[in-house]
C-alpha cells in the first residue's frame, strides 16, 4: 500500500489507492513523523542539517501525503475514497494542529535557534529559523499549558468546522428543469449539452452551466430563479458552520492577544496590518466608483427602460452591451478557442519563455479517466509533474484551483520533483461539439497555470519556502499576472484557430475583445472590493454573539459597496468558500494585482516571449518561493519600487 503513495522516484498510483490504503497510510505517516520528531529531540547535534532540515523533511512528507490525500477529498468519483479521504484530512489536520503545540519540538529548535552555529546563518536558512520560531510563538507557548489546551482544542474545531463548510458547497445540489420554449436566447451548442432524454433541459449550478444561462437566457423569471438558487449553495448547513466559525476564531485570537483574528493572520504577510488594508480597501473603493457609475449607466442604456439592475441581470445585460454598443458575439468568440488549444498555446509559450516542454504520458494512473498527466522537462531532466482535470462531475470542488500536491525540496537522493494539479470546470465535449472555452474561461486556465508554474519552477531548498509557500497576499501574483498573456494578438494566434476551419483568431475581432475590455470592470472591482471588505469586517469589526447574521452583513455591505442592491431570500457567504482558506486574506487578489500589473509592464517592454525576461522573472521570482522576502523579489525584478500606475490602467481608470 506505501507503494500507492510514492513520490520522489514516481509519481502517485491513484488507480489503486482506495478506502483501506488511505487509512492505511494516514497512520502510517503518523507514525513516521512522532518518529522523526524523537529523533530530532534525541540529537545533541546542534546544526542546521540535524534540526531544521529534519523538520523540513517532515513536513513535507506529512503535507505531501495530505496533499495527496486532499486531492481525493475534493476529485475522487469513487464514494468510498471521497468519504475516507475527508475523514482522513481532519485526522491530519488535528496532527498538524499537535506539532504547532509541542512544547519539546520548540524548545529544541529555539535551543539550536541562539546556537553559536544558527547565529552564523544567513539567507534562507536564517528566514527559516525566524519564521519557525515565529510560528510556534504565534501558536501559544507565552501561554500556560491549559490555555494551549483550549487553543488545539480551537484549532481541531476550526479544522473539521472548515472541511465541513467546504464540504457542504461541494455537495450542495440544485437545478431547474425547463422546457424548449425556455429556451431562447441560449447557443445551441449549449442547450445540445443541457438536453436529457425528455425533450425538457437540466440547468445546474455547476459553472459550465449557471454561467452561460445567466448571460443568454432571455427568460428573466428563470434566471432569477437559478440566480437564488446558485446564491443559496451550502445553506442552510453552512449558515451555522460559519457562525461557529468566527466566534471560534474571535476566541483564538483573544486567546493569543489579539484584538481581533484579522489583525493575527495580516500581521505576517505583506500588509503587515488590518489597517493598512482597510486604508487600501478604502482608498481602491474611492478610484473605482466613478468608473464603476458610468458602468452601471451604460448598462441601464440597453436595459430596455429599466432604472434599477438586479443580480439576476447584469449578466445579460453586459453581454447585451457587448453584442449591440461593441458589436461582439461572446458564442464567436468561443469558436477559437478550442480546451486542447488552449493548453497547447500554454505549453508554446512556456517552451518559449521558460524552455520547458509539457509531455503528455500516456496509461499513467490517475483518479478519473478524464484527467490529463503530463511531465515537465527541461532538457532532458523532468522538473515537475502536473494533472489536469478540467471537467465538473459530482462531488468534485466546484470553482478552478491549483492543488500542490508536492513540493520541491533538496534531499540526499537528489531534488524532490514537484507535483501539481489543475482542478477546474469547464464544458466537456460532446459528439457535436469540442470543449469550447469564453474568453473568461481563458483567463482563467492561464491564471491557475501561473500557480501551478509557481509551483513546477521552484528551486527552493526547503519545502517550507518551495513554490506557492508564501506570504498569502502575495501568492495571487504570478496567477494574475499570467493572465495578460492572454490578452496579446501575437500570443493568442498561435493556438486561436476556429474549431472548424482551423482559420486563426482574426484581428479584426481581437480588436473589438480588447475595445470591450474594461466594460464593466469598475463594477467587478467594486465587487470584488465587497469580498475583500467582507471578509474583513467578518474577522476584524464583527461579533457573531451581538451583531446582525453573516447574511444580512454581507448584503448591508452590498448596499453600501456596489451598485445592484442585495437579493432578499439567499445567503451569499454560505457558499463563500473563501472565507475558510483565505480567512482574513481575500483583500490579496486585488492586492496582489497592483503587484502583478507593475510587473507586467517589463516584460510589455521587452517582449512577451522574451527568453531572457522570463529567465530573470524565473530566477528572481518563481524559483524562490517564500526563500526571499517577496518585496524583495518585486524589486529585484522590477529594479526599482513598485507602483500602481499599471495596475489603475488595467482597470481603465
């Protein structure tokens, strides 16, 4: 069974693991890791090989097998895996909770930590005993052994409260059922795929579906009705989940001495403070509003009379605008962009500016029969491995992420080749019709790439620093800043080819997808602000015991935000995954992109396919992983301070 998990000489056997061999080897890891932390109590060697590297390697071997493990939690088709993989991530979570509160392990690295060898240190290795210390420090030992108690208490039902929360939004199911001549406005190509066996058409919530029929759908009372329902995911299950959620999370920021969670989880990244985001969520707010008013008036003009646009309608709406003010057909523009296409012009690029090669392996074991494996090569080494499984089914998470399974890091057997997977949703083929991607859907491939490049290019020598490990708001950096690769004619017509007649992506119509470019991005900054905004409130201005529910905060912040007024009768932050990974943190996409835009602007300047740009983006950036200070790697690769001129013109400002 140890054989299905394996890593470093191969990769996973996916094919073989099932219910048994993850309960298996959740133990078995257990096991392993109490007995690398006896070993590393037991040494009198006081250097960085025999403690720290030792606690790096086992980590990563712990969050190896979790990520592993976490992956079948949310992809896995087979009940039994799916059930036992969840219940086996709460497992490991509490474990991992345990070693952030032994008080043994602490004490031996702070012992090596004012060594006379940790004192000469420098580099990545001095971060990393800082970092170490930091962490342990942060989780409690200022505080007697029974307030540490009551703090992995939290932290083990934060833990199982989080896999629940997610838990349920992947679970959640609903759809509306409607007949041919509900049909209008929908492509064809769609309504071939929505069609079941009666004649009438599925609508789910699944993105491939709730998506387009929100955009096209003529029938208002429809789209409305899908509209609640895709804004009720998780309710009303989650309602109390993220109740006990933020009083549990209140408490442990109490606990440690902290006004409020919020300032405990901003306090190690970039912002280094909840006020420092709050004057940047503020400040964007001021920039974006009077673009996103001239937004909202310009889809009011082709809104046939109507002087307030519910959520329901801004969807199709825009795409109104875009078809009749900018003369572009989003189901023309779909027709270029073929899924395999897509992902053969990344691999283009990516030979190009990094000189790796994506090499699909054939009769691979993977978990479902539509997932893609390829290796990574770099001359005639493999560097990394990745997975592609792009289509939704049921149970399998919902939205597109990047999943680290392994991470990069030096060992004696050589460097530990990382692996990665692209889990997303798009529409599949069908006998019709190929998987044909939006532009947005483009975006979006090229965005969960830039993680996953994050991730396949590190060179990081530990673990703890390999790849995306960094500070989180900075983490949205090479994923946003990817995007702009797929908003360049030279790039874009070297894969956009007309699914038919292999006719390339005319310019003609490029020109008119980059004139509508900004249409309505002051309204989605606003909304994205209202994320960030609530998020924050949640975790820093709120008391679950005293204050209004999560539910009606969110839309009072809504009202006050954006410009589409709340929806009574849904419960938007049930299904806001967010709020568990990025708790505190989702302020990071538009903090990230004021980042990505600036860098963005070099490689504008010397060329998008410039070899030696990418080599220096590679070297000062993707390679280092949290090794390096992340405003360091920014101006390292800049060669000066950033600034957000780039990133308010990417927003048409």
């Amino acid at each position: 069974m140890d054989s299905y998990f394996e890593f470093f000489f191969s990769s996973p056997n996916f094919k073989e693991i099932d219910a048994k061999s993850i309960r298996h080897i959740t133990n078995k890891i257990i096991r392993k890791s109490d007995a690398a932390i006896s070993s590393i109590l037991a040494s009198e060697d006081q250097t960085f090989e025999a403690k720290m590297e030792k606690w790096d390697e086992l980590t990563h071997n712990l969050s190896s097998i979790s990520g592993i493990i976490f992956l079948l939690a949310h992809t896995s088709p087979n009940p039994e895996v799916y059930k036992q993989a969840n219940q086996s991530i709460q497992v490991l979570q509490r474990y991992g909770n345990s070693l952030s509160l032994n008080e043994e392990l602490y004490k031996a690295i702070k012992k090596y930590s004012e060594s006379d060898d940790a004192r000469w240190l420098k580099g990545y290795k001095k971060k990393f005993i800082k970092e170490t210390i930091r962490d342990f420090e942060r989780n409690g030992f200022a505080l007697i052994q029974k307030k540490r108690d009551e703090l992995r208490d939290i932290k083990d039902q934060l833990s199982d409260l989080s896999n629940e929360f997610s838990r349920n939004i992947a679970e959640h199911y609903d759809e509306i059922i409607i007949s041919e001549k509900d049909t209008e406005g929908l492509p064809e190509d769609y309504k071939n795929r929505h069609r079941i066996e009666d004649g009438n058409y599925k609508i789910t919530l699944d993105y491939p579906s709730y998506r387009p029929f929100m955009r096209y759908a003529k029938n208002e009372k429809l789209r409305k009705e899908l509209y609640i329902k895709y804004l009720n995911r998780g309710n009303p299950k989650n309602t109390a989940v993220l109740l006990q959620t933020i009083t549990l999370r209140n408490q442990m920021a109490k606990l440690l001495g902290y006004k409020t969670y919020a300032q405990y989880v901003i306090e190690e990244r970039m912002a280094k403070s909840a006020d420092t985001v709050w004057e940047f969520e503020e400040d964007l707010t001021k920039k974006v509003r009077l673009k996103a008013e001239k937004d909202y008036k310009e889809l009011l003009s082709v809104a046939e009379g109507k002087e307030e646009l519910q959520g329901w309608e801004t969807g199709f709406y825009n795409n109104t605008l875009l078809e009749t003010k900018y003369n572009l057909d989003a189901e023309e523009v779909k027709q270029y962009f073929e899924l395999n296409n897509v992902f053969k012009g990344i691999f283009k690029i990516c030979k190009e500016l990094y000189e790796i090669d994506f090499v699909r392996m054939y009769h691979h074991s993977i978990w479902h029969e539509d997932v893609l494996f390829y290796e990574v090569r770099k001359g005639n080494s493999v560097i990394g491995k990745m997975y592609l499984d792009l289509y939704p089914r049921k149970n399998k998470y919902s939205h597109a992420a990047c999943f680290g399974l392994v991470s990069g890091r030096e060992t004696e057997k050589g460097y530990q080749i990382p692996h990665t997977a692209l889990v997303c949703n798009f529409p599949p083929s069908t006998k019709d019709s190929p998987s044909l991607l939006s532009h947005d859907q483009v975006i979006t491939v090229f965005h969960e790439f830039g993680h996953g490049l994050h991730q396949l290019l590190t060179k990081s020598p530990l673990a703890a620093f390999a790849g995306t490990n960094v500070a989180r708001d900075f983490v949205e950096v090479p994923s946003q800043l990817f995007e702009n690769w797929a908003w360049d004619y030279n790039i874009l017509r070297g894969f956009a080819q007309h699914h038919k007649t292999g006719e390339v992506l005319p310019k003609e119509l490029f020109d008119r997808m980059v004139a509508a470019r900004n249409v309505g991005s002051g309204l989605f900054t606003l909304q994205q602000i209202l994320y960030g905004t609530y998020d924050l409130t949640l975790h820093d201005r709120y008391d679950p015991l005293t204050d209004e529910s999560p539910s009606e905060l969110f839309n009072k912040l809504q009202s006050q935000i954006t410009l589409t007024p709340p929806v009574e009768g849904t419960d938007f932050p049930s299904g806001f995954g967010h709020l568990m990974g990025y708790a505190a943190g989702y302020y990071g996409y538009l903090w990230a992109k004021v980042y990505a835009e600036d860098m963005f602007s070099v490689f504008e300047k010397a060329g998008l396919l410039n070899p030696k740009v990418g080599k220096k983006y590679v070297d000062k950036v993707l390679s280092k992983g949290g090794s390096e200070n992340e405003m360091g790697q920014i101006k390292a690769f800049l060669g000066r301070k950033p600034n957000k001129v780039a990133f308010l013109k990417s927003l048409g400002l």
